[in-house]
C-alpha cells in the first residue's frame, strides 16, 4: 500500500541535511614537518551513543580521517533496525542521498581537469537540447516563459544556480510537470505520489527538463535542485558510458570503493531508514515509519534512473576514503584522483559574482563553502555551521548523513544514520559540538 508523503516534510529533512562542512586540506608533504596531535573522539562516541540510547536511531557509524595516508578511526553505536540485533559497524550500508552530489561533482572536476570540459562551458554544447531554454514569467501561476538570459554552465549545474527545480521545492507549475514527468529526487519510487510519472531513466529525464521552462535564470541564484542529475547525464553524453559506470571508472574504483553504488550488492547489511513525521502532516510520531515501505524494490536492484544528486547507498568505510581524497587536496594513498589545483578549486566558491548560498555562504563543486570563521561563534554563527572555519566544504543527506573536512582542523569526518523528519534531532549543533570539545582535548 502506498502511503501519502508530503513533500515538505521532506523539504525540511533535506534543508536541515543539507549542512555538510570541510574543505579539501594541504597534502601530507606540507603536513611533514608540524602534525596535530592524535584526533579525539571522546565527545563524537557519546553523541552517537546518546542518540541510540534516547531512541532517535537505532544506530549510527562515525569515520575519522587526518591529512595523508589513510588511517581512518571508526565510532559506532546501536544496531542497523530498530528491534534488530545486527550491530552497525563501518560496513553497514546507508542510503546516502544527497551526499551523492559531491561525488558526482567531483566526477566533472576530474572531467574539467582534463580539458574535456570547461568551468564556464554551455552544457549545450554536448547536450544541444538545452541550447534555447525558457524561463518562467511567473513560477506561481503558470508555465508562461521568456527566453533565458544566458545558456545554462557546467558551474551552474555544480552549484544549483542552473535554475532547475526540485519537486521537493513545493507544488507549483513546475513542479507540478516535474512529477508528471517522473523526475523526483533519487533513484527510488519511495516519494512518488498517485499519478506521479514512473522514474525515467537519465537521458530521458534530461531531455524532459530541456523541453520544461527554468524556474530562474542561470547564474542568477541558488536554487536547490536536479542540477547534479544533468551534470550524470552531462557525464553519460560526453563519456559514451552509463553514470554508474562513469563513477566506478573515475572515482568509486580509485578509490576503492566497493560498496557504493546505486544499489546495496548485499542486502542483508543495508540500515532501516524511518520517517519519523505522520504522512500529510508535521507530527512527529512516537514510533516512526520504516521507509521500506515506500521504497518497493528500492536500493536491492539496479534502478533505472541513476540520480547524481540522491541515488547512492554506501558504507561509512567507503565514504572515509572519498572525504580523505578530499582532505588530501585530490590524493589518496599515494596516488593523483585529483589534481591539486582542481580540488583546491572544487572546494573554493564557484558561485557567480554576487550570488550565495544563504547571504553568508558560497557553494563549491556540490557542497557548500563557508565565506566566514566561525568557530568563535557571533551573528554570523548557525545551527549547521557554527564552529566551520573560512573556506569549509561539504553536503549532508536527506537521512541525516553528512560528510565533513576541515583544513585548519586537520581532520575529516563522515556520520552516517538514517532518520527522516525527526525535528528533535539537531543533528548539526550536536556533531559541530562534539567535534569542538574533541579538538579542544587534543
């Protein structure tokens, strides 16, 4: 039975998700001659402890990476369901969501690295079909649209400035033909509604959000969206290969990542992942929903629609490895995933001149960047970001996973649980905390 999901509920799981901090980091040869002090986590343990003990998750697993080699510290907490019994460890699978989208950026950067593609580049030219995009004259009322004022970039689609939407964003005309169409976040039916359109596959959903009007023009603000989705397709049209293989050629098998991908390869150790808010409303329940139910035959096959911004399930073990990539400035055990020059700029603002995130804040290849310190706390301090230093980067996902790296620290961090919904958790003020009073008892 299909349950009815408001989308603003999932719209709120998302914006508070979406808080991922830390910024790729000096390689180890400029770390050789002053190394901080062995990382503590005394304070991550008992946050993670505190949230299974209290009931918010069953579980949830913690990665800790230091500049250089790969030596990752791994924190664990609780079980994969609750009422199960199988603990979660750094295998345990999570669906990853939204952290999907700075794997699927750096996939571009590697490609802008190259020379195949540019950072200011019309996407038209190698999908032709967006080369006449329209956008919308009133987003409230109607379908009626103009001409854009300027072609749609590959630094659009990394920083969600494209003018894209997401069906996540409300439920008005575009969004409206968006679920018509079956474009929705992830790779999953889990939010599909009645008479939403089946799921397409990339292409095909490219070529649909050609043919729809943008709710903004390109480069003129952030607007989160489906861009990571074109930036899979872009990558599918300028390769000849499907996404899924894309990212295990350049990213997923570099760095050894096994267990990622678009679906779990062994099911029995993908984690629960619960709504905790009444279907149609803003309760939050006292037991919450298991999102299995919704997901159907999700994240156990290969799905049809490989969605670079929201598609992937992956481990904690892998994860630590893309965020030590990024922490190293593009290095990992030696070898090059990156060029430096490219990480470093990955991981800087690529917004356009006079636009930001939230008024404070920039955006990089996928992942928010902070423009100021504050780790010192004052106005400019909030909920997600407080105690961030200047040029942080990352992403969190929609279950409440997040990803994290920070220079001037030192260190990387990934969380993964799975909760939907649960305004009780605060999730970001909670890991920025601990991580303070970890790095305060180095």
């Amino acid at each position: 039975m299909m349950l009815a999901f408001d989308r603003r509920q999932m719209l709120s799981a998302v914006a508070l998700a979406a808080a991922g901090v830390g910024t790729g980091g000096p390689a180890a040869a400029q770390l050789s001659m002053r190394r901080p002090a062995p990382l503590r986590h005394d304070a991550v343990q008992a946050l993670i402890d505190a949230y299974v003990a209290k009931g918010s998750v069953p579980g949830a697993v913690v990665a800790l990476v230091e500049p250089g080699r790969h030596k990752p510290i791994f924190l664990s907490a609780g079980v994969t369901a609750f009422g199960g019994s199988e603990k979660a460890t750094p295998d345990t699978l999570w669906r990853i969501y939204s952290m999907t989208k700075p794997i699927t950026a750096m996939a571009i950067m590697q490609r802008i690295a190259t020379g195949e593609l540019k950072l200011d580049q019309p996407i038209a030219d190698i999908m032709p079909e967006f080369r006449d995009m329209k956008v919308l004259v009133d987003p409230d009322k109607s379908l009626e649209s103009r001409a854009a004022a300027r072609p749609i970039t590959v630094r659009h689609l990394l920083t969600h400035t494209a003018g894209f939407s997401y069906t996540i964003n409300g439920n008005g005309p575009l969004e409206k033909e968006y679920k018509r169409l079956g474009i929705q976040p992830g790779s999953v039916p889990a939010f599909l509604q009645p008479g939403d359109g089946a799921l397409p596959d990339l292409q095909v959903m490219a070529t649909a959000l050609a043919g729809l009007p943008l709710a903004l023009d390109p480069g003129t603000a952030w607007k989160y969206s489906i861009s990571l989705d074109v930036a899979g397709a872009l990558l599918e049209r300028l390769t000849g290969m499907s996404f899924d293989k894309v990212l295990e050629q350049q990213i997923l098998g570099p760095l050894g990542m096994k267990d990622t991908g678009f679906w779990a390869k062994d099911k029995g150790r993908l984690a629960a992942n619960y709504l905790w808010t009444a279907p149609g409303t803003t309760k939050v329940l006292d037991k919450p929903i298991p999102i299995s139910m919704l997901e159907k035959d999700g994240y156990t096959t290969r799905p049809r629609l490989l969605s670079g911004g929201g598609g992937l399930v992956g481990s904690a073990r892998d994860y630590a490895r893309f965020a030590q990539m990024v922490l190293n400035e593009g290095e990992f055990d030696g070898r090059t995933i990156l060029p430096r020059g490219t990480a470093r700029l990955a991981t800087s603002n690529l917004m356009p001149p006079g636009v930001f995130f939230d008024t404070e804040n920039g955006f990089g290849a996928g992942g928010r960047v902070t423009l100021f310190d504050t780790r010192a706390g004052g106005s400019r301090s909030r909920a997600g970001w407080a105690g961030s230093a200047v040029d942080a980067y990352g992403w969190g996902g929609a279950a409440g996973t997040l990803f994290m790296a920070d220079s001037v620290r030192q260190f990387g961090v990934v969380l993964m649980l799975q909760t939907m919904g649960d305004s009780r958790l605060q999730r970001d003020a909670d890991l920025a905390a601990a991580l303070a009073r970890d790095a305060a008892g180095r």
